[in-house]
C-alpha cells in the first residue's frame, strides 16, 4: 500500500502554485515545508497550505524528515540544490533545466548517477496525453521509418521584461521543450542543426537582452528524420502547439486543444472556440501527471519518465541552435 508522503517545497513563485494544486488533487502527499529566501512569499504560500516556511533547505532539513523535495526555484540554483537533495538521500521532482550550462549540467549529472538517487525532470511535455500517444505510435513502429517530424510552438505574447532579463533566452526557455520532444521522439544520435532566429515583436526590447522572439530550425538526426520547427512569441489567435511526424507507411498529428470542442455553423460558414491562453492552460494536466509519476517514484513504483540525463540531451541541441544562429552556418554534433 502506498505510503502517505512528506514533502519539502523549494521556491514559492508561479509555477510552486501549480504543483501545490496538483498535490492537492492526487492526495497521497502532502507539503510539509516550504523553504524561499523571501520570507513574505515564502510565508504566504506556506501558509495557504498548512505547512511550516523555512529561509533555506538546510535549515528545513534540520528539523523535518522528508521522503522527496520539489523544486522550483530559479534555474541558477537547480543544479546545487539536486546535488545537495541526492547526497541526503533524497529523490528530486526539478524544474528544467538542470542548468544553462553543459559544464554545470555534467557535473551535476556525476553526482546524480554516482548517488543512485532518481531525479524528475519536470519537461511536461512528456508528460502530456496525447503527446505520449504520438511518442507510443512512433515507437510501435506502425508509421514505419520516420522521415519527417514538423513542430509549430507559438507563444500568444512575450513574456514580461522582467521574466526576459533572466530567462536564459528564448531558446533555452521556450524552444528547449520542443528540443527536448525531438529526443524523445528520435533518439540522441548524430545530428546536423541549422538555425535562424530573429526579433519581429520587440526589437530593442529582446537586443537589449541579447534574446529573440522567432525561430525557424532544421535539426537532420542522422540515419533518422528531418526535423523542422517553426516558433513566434506572438500569436495573436491564442497558444499554438501543434506537431506532425511523418513516417514511410503514414502519419500521426497532434492538433491544437481549443476552450470548447462545439462548432456552429451559420450562412457565413463555420465557427469553432478560441484557442487556449497559455501553456498553464494547455498542459495542466500534464503537470498533474508528471506529479503522478513522481510520487509513484517515491512509492517505488515507477522510474522517473524524464532524467538529467534526458536533460542534457535537449540542452546539448540548444547549444547547436544558438551556435548555428551565431555563425549563419550548419552545425554538427555526434552525439546528444
């Protein structure tokens, strides 16, 4: 029978909300601490779940026991925050990524895998329904060899400039799920990478950060498919997610997820529901189901669906983005 768990909370911003709701909903765990440097946010979210705020994971760790840590605090502290987890013995829900940094991510990584630890990284996208029923088709192998695989990721608006400032750029931020769907569909083979990236929405805004708002990427995986990906932090109809692969022997899509499913038809033709907002929205219940495989992990009934190491891979292909946008030229690496 499943044991009842404690958990320790690090970070208490937006996305600390989302995973408090989707304990919430599964039931089976609770948060018993909360740990974030700023002690009004830190104490309000605390609070609003009956939980005890602490100012650091040491000092949490000093006077509770947990049995995992979720965390969600700002990327710079991720890769340190793992390895003080996993040395404690303590199995790890993370946010992506593991770091903006391979040095960092592989250093990490070492003390991860040295530690036997499992750690969740939080790339939602797996995660998700109707993804993980495209990622089970390609793998049963009914779309025979895999020729062509077409994303389109399209944000409804930029993030707020204070978001901008430390996000680590578009690529990293918001392209390195599609990056890391691409691994997850295709493997972490030889690939060839070719990139473009370019400011429509705010040009002075995004140079001034050094970051950019549309991309289009060719990633050729070798002896594998042809990859494109065509991305805007602008789309003024709504959050545009959507993805095709391609095989010898047919296809599989995964569409756009509307408000409503309903559509009218009048004398001036059909009409169909808006798009979702945002990703909040659209994967909401991936965020629940990754949640899910975590807990499962902690009850040691299932291995964590996404790794460090999985996020290296994605990390290592947004490397070769930024480079061949850098340098106008094609790049290559042997092996994600």
């Amino acid at each position: 029978m499943p044991k009842y768990l404690s958990l320790c909370l690090i970070g208490a911003g937006r996305i600390a909300k989302v995973h408090i709701r989707s304990i919430a909903a599964l039931g089976g765990a609770e948060i018993t601490a909360v740990v974030d440097p700023a002690n009004e946010a830190g104490e309000r979210v605390a609070a609003s779940i009956g939980a005890r705020w602490y100012s650091d994971f040491e000092q949490a760790c000093a006077a509770q026991v947990f049995d995992g840590a979720i965390i969600a605090a700002p990327t710079g502290l991720h890769a340190s925050l793992i390895e003080a987890c996993v040395r404690r013995g303590l199995p790890v829900f993370c946010e992506k990524p593991v770091d903006q940094t391979l040095e960092r991510v592989d250093a990490c990584l070492e003390v991860v895998e040295a530690s036997g630890v499992p750690v969740l990284m939080a790339f939602h996208r797996r995660f998700d329904a109707a993804r993980r029923e495209v990622h089970d088709i390609v793998r049963s192998g009914t779309l025979g060899k895999i020729e062509h695989v077409l994303q389109i990721s399209r944000d409804p608006r930029l993030p707020d400039e204070s978001f901008i400032a430390h996000s680590g750029g578009m690529v990293k931020d918001m392209l390195i799920h599609d990056l890391d769907e691409l691994t997850w569909l295709c493997g972490t083979g030889g690939v060839f990478v070719h990139a473009d990236l370019r400011r429509f929405v705010d040009p002075p805004l995004l140079a001034k950060y050094e970051d950019f708002d549309t991309a289009a990427i060719t990633v050729v995986f070798d002896d594998g498919p042809q990859c494109q990906l065509s991305a805007s932090r602008r789309s003024a109809y709504g959050f545009d997610q959507r993805l095709e692969v391609f095989g010898a022997n047919g296809m599989v899509t995964c569409p756009n997820v509307h408000t409503s499913t309903i559509i009218s038809a009048a004398r001036e033709g059909f009409c169909g529901a808006p798009l979702l907002d945002h990703f909040p929205q659209r994967y909401e219940a991936a965020y629940a189901a990754e949640m899910r495989n975590f807990l499962d992990v902690l009850n040691d009934t299932a291995k964590p669906h996404c790794t460090v190491r999985d996020a290296r891979a994605a990390l290592v292909l947004a490397e070769l983005v930024i480079k061949s946008a850098r340098t106008g030229k094609r790049v290559r690496a042997d092996r994600l």
